[in-house]
C-alpha cells in the first residue's frame, strides 16, 4: 500500500531526468575550473531530489483518487471520521500525502542549511532552486492545474533540465558557465522530443478522455515534424556553437555517437508519419537512449578531462 502512493513520487525515470541535468551543470565547472567541492554537490544533489518528491506528494493531495486511497480509508476506518456536533466528513486519508511529504520537506531544509553554512548557496542557486519549487507547485496547485494542461511539458522542461543544471553550476561557480547553457538546452531539445515520442504514445486515449495536452493541441502531424526539428536542433546546436563561440572539439566528437542514435529515431519517425507500422517499444526506447547517450557521454567527457 505504501508503495503504491509512493510510485509516482519516488518514479526513478523523473529523479533521474533531474540527477543528470543537475551533475551536468556540475561536470561543466569541473570542467572549467579542474575542481568540484563534491560535499556541496551532494547536499545540493539532496535538496533538488527531496523537493521534488515533495511536490509530487504534494500533487497527489491535491488531484490523485485512487482504488488504492479507497481501499486505505476502509482499512483505517477513516473515511466516516466525523467532528463532535455536526455532519462534517472529514477526509483523512488524503492528509497523509501531506504526512509523508514533510520528511522530504524536512530534507530539502536540512540540505539548505547546509549548503548556506558551506557559503555554496549564493544568490544565483538560491534563484535556481527557488524556481524549481516555483515552477513545480504552480503546476501540481489548483486553480492553475498546470500540470494537466497543454503548458506542462514547457513548465517540467524548465524544472527538471534548465534550471538544476543552473543551480549545480552556481553551487559551484558564481557565474553560469556559456558551456553550461549550451548543453542544458541542447538536452532540452531532447527532452522535448521524448515527451513528443510519449505524447504520440497516448494520443488516442488523451484525445478520447478529452485531455489538454501540448500535442492535441498542436496536432498529431505537426507534433512529429516538432520531434524531428527538435532532434536536429539539439545536435545542430552544439555544432554551430564549435565554430562560433569555440565549443571543444574533445567534447563535440563522443555526441556524434549519440547523434547516429538520433537518426535511427528521426528515421522511424518520418516512417510512420509516411504510413508505416508503429513499433511503439523500439521508438520509446530509441527516445530514451538518445536523451540519456546525450547525457552520459557529456558527463562523461566533462569529467574525465
């Protein structure tokens, strides 16, 4: 049972989507500099995990009903609870999302306060972590729904890669490094393009249950011509940049392996949109491998310098 409300929260996909874009914010001052203050890594590495989980308990109090929830009620004999004097139901159960968001709230504090007393916690994070909570409460707190409407993918594209890649290279550094800009929004680019890819997946049933969603929005045609412009931009970036603003060459040549990647999933993209079978596991797991080779061969390049 606990597991069950805990899934969405603690859903490794999303905290790992997070722990890359913040590590390279933090491989590109390693990078730079030749040094990394790890301590200050990892503490600032809790409190963007645990905030996270947080707001996500957080959405669940506020939108998720589950058989799961029903199921508890009736176990806890909660559900008829009334106060002394009146016919008020109170509704319990629900307050436990809240229950358990606290330890992680209590967390992110903690890791704060450290991150504070070390002096990492300069006015930049501050804004960086600031607007990660921001940008993720306005989306799961009603009135806005943002999460549910057709916003929410710019609104996670913005907390989950922009700007923890902003607050683990201000934790370390005190000015935002133009490397660092580079390849947050190159991974942007494919983080969009995989949220196309999954949106593309359910279009069906978002249509059907009437669903506001980026993709129905713009229509299932132009979101796959959006997924293959986004593809080449993400790559197109970097290169442009190697003789404009002098992007390593060290650097840019591993990103050609994740680019070939790339390929093999714009290539199956332009097949269906031309009419061909829709092997939607192969194209899950091409969007998944091109977002994370993107990733891991930065890191990896960054680090081992």
């Amino acid at each position: 049972m606990f597991w069950h409300m805990m899934r969405k929260p603690l859903d490794l996909h999303d905290n790992l989507q997070l722990f890359v874009s913040y590590s390279l914010g933090t491989a590109v001052v390693a990078y730079a500099q030749g040094t990394v203050e790890w301590g200050t890594y990892f503490l600032g590495l809790i409190v963007l995990i645990s905030l996270s989980i947080t707001m996500k308990l957080v959405e669940q109090y506020f939108f998720t009903e589950t058989d799961v929830l029903s199921r508890m009620e009736e176990l806890l004999k909660l559900n008829e609870a009334r106060k002394p004097g009146d016919g008020i139901v109170i509704d319990r159960p629900r307050y436990l999302f809240l229950i358990l968001a606290l330890p992680f709230l209590l967390l992110s504090f903690m890791g704060m306060w450290g991150l504070f007393n070390a002096g990492a916690m300069r006015g930049g994070a501050l804004v960086m972590i600031l607007m990660v909570a921001l940008l993720t409460g306005l989306a799961n707190k009603p009135p806005l729904h943002l999460s549910q409407s057709k916003f929410r993918d710019l609104i996670d594209g913005a907390a989950v890669i922009l700007f923890p890649a902003g607050f683990g290279n201000l934790l370390q550094s005190e000015m935002v490094i133009g490397l660092s800009i580079i390849l947050s929004v190159s991974l942007l680019m494919l983080f969009f393009a995989l949220r196309i890819v999954l949106g593309l997946e359910t279009y069906d049933e978002d249509d059907r249950m009437d669903r506001e969603t980026f993709l129905l929005t713009v229509g299932w045609e132009r979101g796959m011509q959006l997924h293959n412009i986004l593809l080449l931009i993400a790559f197109f970036i970097p290169a442009l940049s190697l003789v404009v603003f002098n992007f390593p060459l060290e650097l840019f040549c591993p990103l050609l392996l994740a680019f070939a990647v790339a390929v093999a999933q714009l290539v199956q993209m332009v097949r269906i949109h031309n009419g061909a079978p829709v092997h939607w596991k192969l194209l899950r797991f091409n969007a998944f491998a091109t977002f994370y080779l993107f990733a891991y061969l930065t890191l990896l390049t960054l680090l081992i310098r």
